[in-house]
C-alpha cells in the first residue's frame, strides 16, 4: 500500500533481462515492496546506491516500465508503514492501464495537465475524485468523453517527473481503489 506521495525522483541505471536497476537514497531492503512510476515492485537486490527489481512480462505488458533506459527518471515511494500518515489516497502500485499527456498549460503558479484515458480507466474518474499519475496521488479537476485533468501545484512539478511531461508521453494511472469496490458492491445487489 502506498499513499501516492513520492518520496524521491530516482534514474535508471539498466534495464536488462527483465532486471531494472535505479540509483536511490531509498533505506529499502531485499524484500521491501517500492513504488516506481505507480508499480508496486519488489527490490531483489541493492546497495548503498542503487536498487534493483525484477519486471515481469505482465507488468511490462500493462505498463510503460518496458519503455525504460538508463538514464531515465522514475518517480520512487516506499511502501506505508503502519503508523505512518496516509496524505494522498489509497494507492496500490497496481497499474490499471496507461494513459497519455493531451496537453499540459500554465495554471498559476502550477499547471493543468490532460490526460487522455482508456474507458475502462475513465469510468472510475469523477470530478474532485483521486487518481494515480506516475504514482502520484492527484485529484481530478475535470472529467470529458477522452479523459481528465489535474490541477497540478508548483511542489508536485518540482519533486516528481509530472514537472517534465510532454504532449504524447505515455504514463501509468491507476484509478482509486474505492471506486472499483463502490461499482462491484453495487452491481452485485
């Protein structure tokens, strides 16, 4: 379980055979579950420096983590420890689908990021609802027909890699957990 607030910007260091290898000030050891970009990854190894998991076809294949190169940014979380504050919302780091960046504009201070949506990502999406960007905890601020947007604060643009996105990247959501119980409570009475 994660909160959806990120707690370092990590780099790929390599990406081979299914090993992906991230330079981390995290204190995680072997066993640890971590956050990377929204996917809930165990560490396997690591040392004072780095971190490394093992990435699964399933998880390459409903994820944008197969699109890793070293030298790439990813946003890192360590999993909730009992006692510790929730902040952002339920998060899983179970990646429902990937979505892309319609658009990005100054808003402010900050910005308002679109982002375009599968369907089946889209249904859980309601206005002042939470969703997870990059495993980031985001509040919707405007659903349509293709997708939504997030109002995003000065803070979430400096630490995470929401700050770089470009029109077309391609990122993972995972939608609130509570949704999903909601509609299959509902559907079964």
């Amino acid at each position: 379980m994660f909160t959806g607030l990120v707690r370092e910007v990590g780099k790929v260091v390599s990406f081979d055979d299914g090993r992906l290898r991230i330079e981390s000030s995290l204190a995680a050891a072997i066993g640890d579950s971590v956050s990377i970009a929204g996917c809930c990854l165990t560490v396997v190894d690591g040392d004072r420096r780095t971190l490394a998991f093992d990435a699964v076809p399933e998880t390459l294949a409903r994820t944008t983590l197969g699109q890793l190169e070293a030298g790439a940014r990813v946003n890192l979380e360590p999993a909730l420890r009992a006692g510790q504050a929730l902040g952002g919302h339920y998060v899983q780091g179970h990646v429902d689908g990937v979505g892309s960046v319609r658009s990005v504009q100054p808003e402010g201070e900050g910005s308002r990021a679109w982002f375009d949506a599968p369907p089946e990502i889209l249904r859980y999406c309601v206005e002042k609802g939470s969703i997870a960007v990059e495993g980031v905890s985001l509040t919707v601020a405007e659903v349509d027909d293709e997708g939504f947007a997030v109002a995003l604060v000065p803070h979430t643009l400096a630490a995470t890699t929401l700050g770089s996105l470009s029109p077309g990247d391609e990122v993972n959501l995972e939608a609130d957990v509570l949704a999903k119980y909601v509609e299959r409570l509902v559907t079964k009475a």
